[in-house]
C-alpha cells in the first residue's frame, strides 16, 4: 500500500475524530495542524455539560441545528482553552466550513482550510468575494494533493 499524503493522513485523522460527533444531522470533523503537527481537534457537539442531540433531541432554527458548536469552531475553543496558537496553521475539516466557522478560523490565524466534501449545495458563501477580500484559504482534498504531487514530480 502507498504511503498516505500528508494532507490525505490528517484528513483520515479527522474522519476519525467525526465518530465522536454527537449531532447525528452531520457528523463533522476538523484537525488544526501546524508544521504537519496536530494542535488541535474538534468535532460537532453539544456545550461541555449539556444534553447531546442524539440523547435530548434537535434544536432546529431556520433548518439548522442550534444545539451544536461546529467541528471547527469546537477545535479554535480548544486552541483557546489550553492557550495554543492557530497563526499559520492549516485546518483539515470533513466537510467545507460555513462561513462563521470560515471566518473564525481566519481570525485565529488558520491560513489554509482543506476540506473532504461540501454539503449540500453550499458551493460559495454570500459575499464571500467580499467578506475574504482576495485570500483563497480554501481548498478540496483532491486539489491539495494534486498540488503535493505536482510539486514533488517538479523537485524530482
């Protein structure tokens, strides 16, 4: 069996971390990773302390599930928490942040998101042009390891 990609290792590692979600609407993964080291993870659930939604239910607002802190915002809590640093890193998540988790990892300091799939139709983000202001921080897993690939075959 090949070796896995970096971007492919850390995108496993964060399907893995998904188990742990406790919305069952959609279980998200994200790993924040720095110098390909991990900082941190997170997943979908529920505040530290209060029921889940696969014990008490969904809170449904607007078709969206209230109850939950998103995977990626879970993982810049607990940058927060123990005090480490997000400048510079990159977030590997399941599936493509919405725009508040997009624009809380930005304001960490994440400078690329990498992401497994997009939900639904969630292609681009309203405003997003303007709200991102020329950065590209985002981008598929299949373009990441194109672009590894590419690189590497050009160093050869």
């Amino acid at each position: 069996m090949p070796r896995a990609s970096w971007h492919e290792y850390f995108m496993t590692i964060a399907e893995d971390v998904s188990t742990r979600a406790t919305c069952d609407r959609l279980t998200v993964g994200a790993v924040i990773v720095k110098d390909n080291r991990i900082l941190t993870t997170g997943y979908n659930g529920s505040l530290p302390g209060t029921p889940h939604c696969d014990e008490a239910g969904h809170v449904l607002k607007d078709g969206h599930c209230v109850r939950t802190i998103h995977a990626e915002a879970n993982a810049v809590l607990q940058a927060a928490r123990f005090g480490i640093s997000l400048a510079g890193a990159v977030c590997y998540c399941t599936f493509k942040p919405c725009l508040s988790c997009l624009k809380l990892l930005l304001g960490a300091g994440v400078v690329k998101i990498i992401y497994r799939e997009i939900y639904g139709n969630q292609k681009s983000y309203f405003g997003e042009e303007e709200i991102l202001a020329g950065l590209n921080p985002l981008q598929s897993l299949a373009e990441a390891v194109a672009e590894e690939a590419a690189r590497r075959k050009a160093e050869a």
